[in-house]
C-alpha cells in the first residue's frame, strides 16, 4: 500500500483521464487492447515520476504537514527503495508505450518523465518562484501523449490540449499555496507567495485564469470540441474567472487574515473540477459520436 | 551475546585482515567475514519480505503476459494490413 501512494494515485487518476481524453479524441482507430496498455503505460509513468519525486524531495517533504505522511519521509519506504522502483517503473512504462503503441508516444513518455523529475523537482523547484510555470508542462503532456499512442504524431490540437493544461496548472497550484506558504517559505521552496507575497500571487492568479478561461474555448475554433464542450468550457470558465476575481479583492494569504483563505480553497476546488469537466466533455462527445454529431458543431 | 562457533573455517577467515590502501579497498573490502552474529527477522519483517517477494512475482508474470498479448495483438493487426 505504501508503494501505492509512493505513485501519488490522485495526480495519476488525472493525468490518466487527460490521457485517455486525447487517446479518444484523436482521429483513427486503436485496438482497444493495445489502447488500454498504452493508458496503463501512462499510469506508471506518472506513478514512477512522482516516487522518484519522493524520492528527492524527502528532506523537504519531512518538514511540511501537506507531505510529511509521505511513506519516504515518514521512513515506511527506504529512499534507495523509492529511487529503484520509481527507476525501474519509468523503464517499464515507457517500454510498454513504445511495444503497445508509436515511438513518438513512448518519446513524449519518457521525456515527460525526465521533464518532472530533472527539470521540476531537482532544478526548478528549488531555484526560481515560476517552477509551477515552467514544470507545470510535465503535466501537460497526458493528452498529448495520448494522441500521438494513436496517430503517431501531434497535431494542433493535441498542443491545444497541452496548452489548456499547461496555463491551468498555475493558478490551480497558486491557489494551494496560498495557504501552505509559509511550510513552503520553512522548507525553503521558492513558491510565489514566499518570494513575491500573498498580494503578487493573488494578482497573477487573475491573469493566468484571464488567459486560461477564453483559450478553454480552443477546441471549439478547431472544430475539437463540440456543443456540449463549449456549453462546459464556457460556465467553466466563468465559474473559475469568478473564484479568481473573488481571491483577487480577497487578502487571501496574507498574515493573520484566515478567514479570507476560504475563498482560495474555493478557487482550488473550481479548477479541478473545470479541468475535469472539460476533458470530460471531450471524451463524451468523441466517445459517444451520437450525441457529438447532430449537433453539426466541429468535427468526430 | 552470540557463541563463537569453533569451525576452522570460519576462525581462518577470520584471522585474514584486509589489505591497507588501495589493494584494499578493491580486493578485500567487499570479503564477507564470518563473525557468527546472525540477523534474526521478526513475525512482521518476515512476512513483509513475503508480501514483497509476492507483489514483485505477481509484476514479473503480468509484465511477461503483456508483452506476449501486445506482440499477438500488433502481429494479428499487421498481418490483416498486410492480407488486404
């Protein structure tokens, strides 16, 4: 159980789910075999990624309530344990990809791997407050790899998946960080609240859900997603520009003012749930062609 | 404290010090030597190795089915590629 949550199960439910929303809105087909194998190669590939994350980040994590229950820092795994299995996992999954489906798949695999690990956890997070910006397009990749698992390249709409996830993760992540800066700013994590102030965060939260919530609207200028996708994308990105603008006038984050953090959990909470529906609605239209199609909006 | 067992063997192996400077560091350091202390798992260490020896088999025979049942699947697409 413990190598379970070493795999960081709730990070890999969604990045399987965008996964499998790019794997089912590419065009072609996949023997649903090897289409499954490939969403397990993505599952493991993001477990092996956040056990090697575990992995680096013990001595940080030990100092944090958010993480210190993880099985490394509360010393229920060995850290050479989690180093061989997280290890030993990216090698598998990105064996699986490249058997099961396209090179390029199991290329984006890897890369994405290498991207978290290296370029995240043991660079970026510790050295610069866009860390989230920037390794934020690890968790990007899921759809696009799971477009290229069928086509064998990446299209445009691919990217614009990449891209939807990829502007999201800031203001999703900033959100959280409003209330855990300070064990950040203890463990010495140049987070934004920590560096720049509860104020710049709040400020840039705005901006990032500005851009996000009009290009959620993408999939529709390219015909990917349909009606019911633009039903979703549109009251969810009022939704999310709402708790947006709500932390923005708040003092959220601030010292001594914890009544305002409310609105920042909120805001946390709205932007899971609009990733979630949009992914979902793109997998109901491109999954259930009869609902998509009478609609005449884009293409199956 | 554990008795010291009277095997020649041992007490020979024993008496064998380990080399100084580089020689020994690369030709004996990695030389196990007998000290006749034994480590003794408990109930739940035991099963823990168990359960892991378990969990890493049941991975290996999963991981050898996959590999077969995708090579089946991209042989069977390939070949009704390459049949029509």
């Amino acid at each position: 159980m413990d190598f379970v949550r070493l795999m960081k199960p709730r990070v890999m439910s969604l990045v399987v789910f965008t996964a499998l929303a790019g794997l089912v809105a590419a065009p072609g087909d996949m023997h649903p075999f090897t289409a499954a194998v490939a969403i397990l190669a993505v599952a493991l590939g993001s477990g092996a990624a956040g056990a090697l994350n575990m992995w680096y980040d013990a001595d940080i994590d030990r100092l944090m309530a958010r993480t210190a229950h993880r099985p490394v820092p509360a010393g229920l795994i060995a850290p050479a344990d989690a180093l061989g299995f997280g290890l030993i996992m990216s090698v598998i999954s990105v064996m699986l990809m490249a058997l099961a489906a396209t090179p390029l798949a199991a290329a984006l695999l890897a890369f994405s791997i290498v991207f978290y690990v290296v370029i995240y956890t043991m660079w970026l997070k510790r050295s610069t407050a866009q860390n989230i910006v920037i390794g934020g397009a690890a968790g990007a990749f899921p759809p696009v790899i799971g477009w290229a698992a069928v086509t064998g390249n990446a299209p445009i709409d691919a990217w614009i998946l990449f891209g939807l996830i990829f502007l999201w993760t800031p203001p999703h992540f900033w959100a959280l960080s409003l209330w855990t800066s300070k064990e950040y700013a203890r463990a010495g994590v140049p987070m934004l609240p920590v560096t720049r102030g509860a104020a710049e965060t709040r400020r840039q939260i705005l901006i990032y859900t500005l851009i996000v919530a009009p290009f959620g609207l993408a999939p529709v200028a390219t015909g990917l997603g349909g009606w019911i996708y633009l039903v979703v994308a549109s009251l969810g990105g009022i939704a999310f520009l709402y708790g947006a603008v709500r932390v923005f006038f708040s003092r959220a984050g601030d010292d001594n003012v914890r009544a305002d953090l409310r609105r920042a959990h909120v805001l946390f909470g709205i932007s899971i749930i609009y990733l979630f529906a949009l992914f979902a609605a793109l997998l109901i239209e491109h999954a259930l062609p009869m609902v998509y199609w009478p609609a005449g909006l884009g293409a199956g | 404290m554990a008795k010291e067992p009277s095997n020649p063997t041992i007490e020979a192996s024993a008496a064998v010090q380990p080399r100084a400077g580089l020689a020994g560091a690369v030709f004996d350091s990695h030389e196990a030597i007998f000290t006749g202390e034994y480590v003794t798992l408990t109930a739940e260490q035991a099963k823990a190795r168990k359960h892991r020896g378990q969990w890493i088999a049941l991975g290996l025979i999963t991981f050898c089915i996959l590999i077969f049942l995708i090579t089946m699947t991209r042989m069977g697409q390939n070949l009704m590629v390459g049949g029509s």
